[in-house]
C-alpha cells in the first residue's frame, strides 16, 4: 500500500506540473492567441457582410377532403382496383402529391414552364431599391440573354433541367406534421416577392398537376367500366358497376370545380419582411471561437515540436 501512495503521489504532482506548464506556455504565447483571433474576427466580418440576404415564404396547407371514398364488396374491389377506380381516402392522394411536387419531372416543367432558370441557376442577389435581381455575368449576359458560363462536357452553357433541380431543391421544402396532417411548405431566395410568387404558384400547380392526373384516370375507369357493364347480363354486377361509374362522375364533377383539389391553402404565403438568413452574428462568434482554438493549438505544437 505505500508503494502505491508512493507511486501515485509522484504522478498526481505531474500532471500538476503539466497542467502548469500548459497554462504557462499559452500565456507566453497569449500575443499570437490575441492576433489570430483577431484576423479571424475580422475576417469573419468582411465574409459575414458579403454573404447576400435570404428570406424565406411559408405557405400552409390541409389536405383536401375526399368525400368519394366508396366501399365495396371483396370480388368488385378487385375489377375496381382493375378499372383504376379510386377506393382509398385521402392520405393516399396526400402522400402520392407530396412525393409527385418533389420530383424532377414536375420542378423541371415547374421551372420550364414559368422561364425561372435566370433567377434559379445565375442570381446571387437582389437589390430593394429597385427589387431586382443581381445576376452573377460571368453565367448569364442580360444584355444579349445567351448563357455564357465555361462547363465541361457533357454540361452545355445552358444549365440543364436536372441542374435546375438540384438548385431549386436548394430553396425548397415541404414537409407533413404527422401529428396534425398538416402541410408546410417553404420558398427561400434573395428577393422575397420570387420567394412569394414560387410559393404560391407550387401551390397551384401541385392542385393542376394532380387533378389532371385524376381526370385522366377517372375517364379511363368510366370507359372500361361501360365496356364491362355491356359484357355481363347479372344485374348485382351491373348495379354495382354503376355505382363505380357513378363514383368516378363524382371524381370529376369534383376535379372540375375545386381549384384546390388536393390541398386546402390555410396560410397564404407573404412577402417576408425580414431575412430568415444569414446569421451574421452567429458566423462572427463561430469564426472568433475557432481563431481562439486554433491559435491555441498552434502555440501548444510549436512548443513541444521545440
């Protein structure tokens, strides 16, 4: 036992020492510890006042009811399944729009179709005086209106539509509360009016998208339920594929006069007042916290590889 107390006094007095001498080689090096954090934090500044504004347009959605949910018997639900008639509520509809506005195709057409390649792939500001974009030149010539970046093959000067996706995703989310079932979907950019305007228009278009997509379906139902209807002479089939018929006109008298055919608009998106980033602040003390670490790091090694 005192051969122990022996051995551990020498070690505890030790690391004592080292801790000492960690103090003290820090406080020799306290200069150079001051000056790097001092360049990080002014350096951090300058890149912290260059980063543009971000402001962000939330749009809150419900999924729409679905009042044409029909039940029926287990041998017609197949023939209904095989018709392509609709048996389920709305959560099917929901998820199935959720994972369609995500997609490459839609944002691809989205973008196409509203000519928002310019502001989504060259834009690297916006200016409030005059609520304009700042377009980065050495991409895209205002003047002439020709794209002018240097890519490598297989990139052309034009930005495809996959690379319109990969940035649009940039400035894009959706997501569902689980919970509440509610929907919030979001629109980041520099100018926040193109942030407003995207938002709502997704709104819109995801409805379009979708209640063509069931126009389409529900006519296609109709007519392979008719020919079924003039194949069989057993009236309870007949009566029940009427009643699919009957549902599909349902579909479609509905698809026709609801605008918001999926989703329900219960907060309307807005023009942000405020950016919702960057966080300059944030940036400048991350950016003095690590100069401080590092410097300290820097003393530490250069005294003990000395």
């Amino acid at each position: 036992m005192s051969q122990q107390h022996a051995t551990q006094r020498p070690q505890a007095g030790d690391d004592e020492i080292d801790l000492r001498e960690l103090f003290a080689v820090i406080w020799q090096g306290k200069w150079i510890i001051i000056a790097f954090t001092i360049i990080c934090a002014v350096a951090s500044v300058f890149y912290a006042l260059r980063l543009p504004n971000i402001y962000k347009s939330e749009v809150l959605l419900s999924p729409a009811g679905d009042s044409s949910s029909l039940k029926v018997p287990g041998q017609l639900g197949g023939l209904a399944a095989l018709a392509g008639v609709n048996l389920g509520g709305s959560s099917d509809k929901t998820s199935l729009a959720l994972e369609v506005i995500r997609s490459r195709e839609f944002i691809g057409r989205f973008v196409e179709k509203h000519a928002l390649l310019v502001p989504v792939m060259a834009a690297t500001g916006w200016r409030r005086e005059s609520n304009s974009l700042i377009i980065n030149t050495d991409m895209y010539d205002p003047g002439s209106e020709q794209w002018i970046r240097k890519v490598s093959a297989p990139l052309q000067a034009k930005p495809s539509l996959l690379e319109s996706y990969d940035r649009f995703m940039k400035f894009f989310s959706v997501s569902q509360d689980k919970s509440s079932g509610m929907i919030r979907l979001s629109v980041e950019h520099y100018s926040p009016f193109l942030a407003q305007e995207w938002a709502s228009l997704l709104v819109k278009d995801i409805n379009e998208e979708m209640r063509t997509r069931e126009l389409v379906e529900a006519q296609k139902s109709i007519n392979y339920l008719n020919q079924q209807i003039a194949q069989t002479n057993i009236a309870d089939i007949q009566t029940m594929l009427f009643s699919l018929i009957e549902e599909q006109t349902k579909t479609i008298m509905l698809a026709n006069v609801r605008d918001e055919y999926v989703f329900e608009t219960v907060d309307r998106a807005i023009v942000a007042e405020k950016k919702s980033k960057p966080s300059r602040a944030l940036i400048c003390i991350m950016a003095v916290m690590l100069g401080g670490f590092l410097s300290m790091l820097l003393v530490l090694v250069r005294h003990y590889i000395k």
